[in-house]
C-alpha cells in the first residue's frame, strides 16, 4: 500500500516538474508584437478621427461658402437693374465714399457712383498668414423689385413714380409725385431720382401730407445735401423716382465676410444707416476680379470704366478651426466662382 502511494506522488511531482511557464525572451516578444499592433492601431485611430474632424469642418465651411457666393451671385447678376447707364448718378462731394471707406473720388465736386463700385485690398486680415494681404471689397446697386408694384395680382412689375421737379422750402428739399400721393415712399429708403439733366441718390427724411416726400440735410447715410448747392434741385422734369438697393460684401479684420444692406428701414424699425449680415466666419482671403468688356481682367477698374464691367469674379479662403493633423496645420477651403453683370451691357432704365 506504500509502494501505491509512493508512485503516485512520483507520478505527480514528474507530472508538475514537466509544465514549464513562459521564458523572459517569450515575454519580451510578446510584449514588443503587442505594442506593435496596438500602435498601428491607434495610428489607424488618429487617421480615421483626422478624417472625421476635417469632414466635420468641410461640410459646414463648404456650405456656407457656397451660400455666400449664391448671394454674391445674385447680387452681381442685379447690378445695374433699373439704373441709368447713359448717364452718371451722382451725389454731393465726400457723401459716398467715406461712407464706404473708399478714398476720395478724384471729382472735387461730386461723388459719382456707377451701379458697381469696387474697392481694392482694403481691409487688414488678422487670419492671413501674410500680414501684406488685404481683402477686397464691392458694391452693388439696383432698384428694389418691390417698390410700386403695377399690374395684375402675380404679375405686378416695379415702376418709378413720376414726379414733379423738387423744390426747396424752409431748407428741406420736397417732391411731389404726379400721382399726388406719397404712399408708396418711407422715410430712411434711399431714392434714384432721374430726369433730363441727370440722377441722384437721395434719402427720404420725412412724409408731409399725403403727397409730399421730403428730404432733409442730416439723413441716415449723410447724402443730402439740399438747395441749389445739393444735387437733387438739378433734377429737371421729366423725371421719376425709384427705391434702389445698396449692398456691400467685405471681410472684417477677425475674418467675417459680411453682406451690408443700406438704408431702407422705416420706421417703426431702429433707425440705422446699415445693417450687417455675416456670412462665413474664418475667411482668410477674399478677392475680386473684374472681367471688362474689351476681355481684360483687372483687380480695380477705373471709376469710368465700372459700367463696362461684364463679369466680376469672387476668390474666397476660408480656414476650419480644429487642428486636422500637423499641429500648426488646419483645414483651408477655397472656392472661385464668376458671375455675369447681365444688366450692364444696355441701359436698364
């Protein structure tokens, strides 16, 4: 019975002395095999999140691009709806330009103002890598398709109100609309007034009466000018008046391209010469390009020469803001589109 148990426990103790563990060499292997999977895994990781950050970022960047170039598109194509080409519009001296942060225009004694007004590397750009780099600038104008609207319910067209000459009284330029009623006017809207001598933008500063539009010295934008000094006075009859549009697309020096619409709030909204609307955020660039209509191309037209403008060109770059892989590197988008100036090739008016 001794002998038994003495076997088994020989059994037992060869069976155990023959179950060996991994070696040092093993384990180190094992290890290095290890770390070299789990590494390329996490490199796959990164790849796949730096992919999905930068879909995330272009998605939104690219939207939004492309709506402000549909709204830079829409407003070049009305450039010039319903405005006099043959002859300049003007405005008094030093009215328009401050306004719009251009220089001065070379004619001392008025502002003229084409239906397109460029403005060349005007503003500082605080996203630009180079600090040299300076954003572009453009105005537009064009009647406003929703003032005096004459015709058939849903097929109404936008007609100038024919007015008599205006005439100057207690120092405030008046006009009265053949028509004899003032309803179709606002105070705060900016006017085309044309007639046989010339155009002129004036803005409505007050309503007397049911026939009367007024306009005073002191407006919202600063245009008026009134008496024999001013502009609107000069107006001969034939003539008519006509709400018109003014937009402007800049970039501010924080990156934000913004659509600004002038005037044409009436009360009982805030007065207010502009109103802002921003479009893009993180824009780097924006440049414009004008194609004339000898086939040139030029970043700024001569004053002259704007109404001979056929296509006007939009660069836009615009960076995300997360890092997509590098850490000084972020995600860029540029897009150019160009756009026709379809109303300036014939006299609109």
């Amino acid at each position: 019975m001794k002998d038994q148990t003495f076997v088994r426990k020989s059994t037992a103790i060869s069976e155990r002395a023959d179950e060996r563990g991994f070696s040092l060499v093993e384990l180190l292997v094992s290890i290095v095999i290890f770390l070299i999977v789990t590494a390329a895994i996490f490199g796959v990781m990164q790849v796949a999140q730096a992919g999905r950050s930068m879909v995330n970022q272009q998605v939104p960047l690219n939207k939004s691009v492309r709506l402000s170039l549909n709204l830079l598109g829409r407003d070049t194509y009305n450039a010039g709806f319903g405005y006099p080409l043959e002859s300049a519009v003007v405005v008094p001296d030093s009215r328009l330009y401050p306004l719009l942060g251009l220089p001065p225009d070379p004619d001392p004694s008025r502002d003229d103002v084409p239906p397109i007004i460029s403005g060349n590397d005007l503003h500082p750009n605080n996203l630009n890598p180079d600090p040299g780099v300076r954003t572009d600038q453009v105005t537009f104008l064009f009647k406003d398709p929703s003032f005096n609207l004459v015709g058939d319910p849903g097929r109404e067209v936008s007609m100038p109100l024919r007015i008599n000459a205006a005439t100057t009284i207690d120092g405030i330029d008046e006009i009265v609309p053949i028509a004899g009623s003032n309803s179709e006017c606002r105070v705060n809207d900016l006017f085309l007034v044309t007639g046989n001598t010339g155009s002129t933008l004036s803005v409505v500063t007050g309503l007397s009466g049911t026939d009367r539009v007024q306009f005073a010295n002191g407006d919202i934008l600063g245009m008026n000018l009134t008496g024999t000094g001013g502009t609107l006075t000069n107006i001969t009859t034939p003539a008519s008046m006509q709400r018109v549009r003014m937009v402007t697309y800049f970039v501010t020096p924080n990156g934000e391209l913004t659509r600004r619409d002038f005037a044409n709030r009436p009360p009982p909204a805030t007065p207010a010469a502009f109103v802002d609307e921003v479009l893009v955020y993180g824009v780097e660039d924006f440049q414009i390009e004008y194609v004339m209509d000898d086939g040139s191309i030029t970043p700024n037209p001569e004053l002259e020469r704007l109404i001979a403008v056929r296509q006007v060109r939009f660069t836009i770059t615009v960076r995300g803001t997360e890092v997509v892989a590098d850490p000084n590197e972020v995600l860029r988008i540029t897009m150019t589109s160009t756009f026709s100036t379809r109303n300036l090739g014939y006299d609109a008016s």
